[in-house]
C-alpha cells in the first residue's frame, strides 16, 4: 500500500503503524509518530491501521545544545 512518511512517498507491505515503523527499521531509535497530524503514543501504534494515502510524521529526538 502507499503511504507518505514525512511527506516522502512510500510503499509498504505493513497494516498497522507498529509493523510500518518496523519494516521502515525505526526499531532501536526512540521516535514521535504522528498519524493524519494525530499524535499516536507508543503504546497506540498496533492498534493505528492504515489505509492507502494515510501520512505519518516520525520525528526523532535531537542531542545537543
């Protein structure tokens, strides 16, 4: 199905925002995800299915000063 992951767009395999993040390999970072401009708390993400179309914002927290 295609998506668009910060505005990039992306073909994916996956059905819910869990298994997308994995197959995108954002598995060992810690990120924000937002879906459709919804923030989706980390322990929301199996159960946020998708659809084609659907946006996802993931942002990863920046070091430094």
């Amino acid at each position: 199905m295609q998506i668009f992951v910060n505005d990039e767009p992306v073909t994916v395999g996956a059905a819910n925002l869990a298994e997308v993040l994995t197959e995108l390999g954002y598995t060992q970072i810690r990120i924000a995800t937002a879906v459709n401009g919804d923030f989706v708390p980390a322990s929301q993400r199996a159960a946020r299915l998708l659809v084609p179309g659907t946006r996802i914002e993931i942002v990863a927290p920046m070091q430094g000063g």
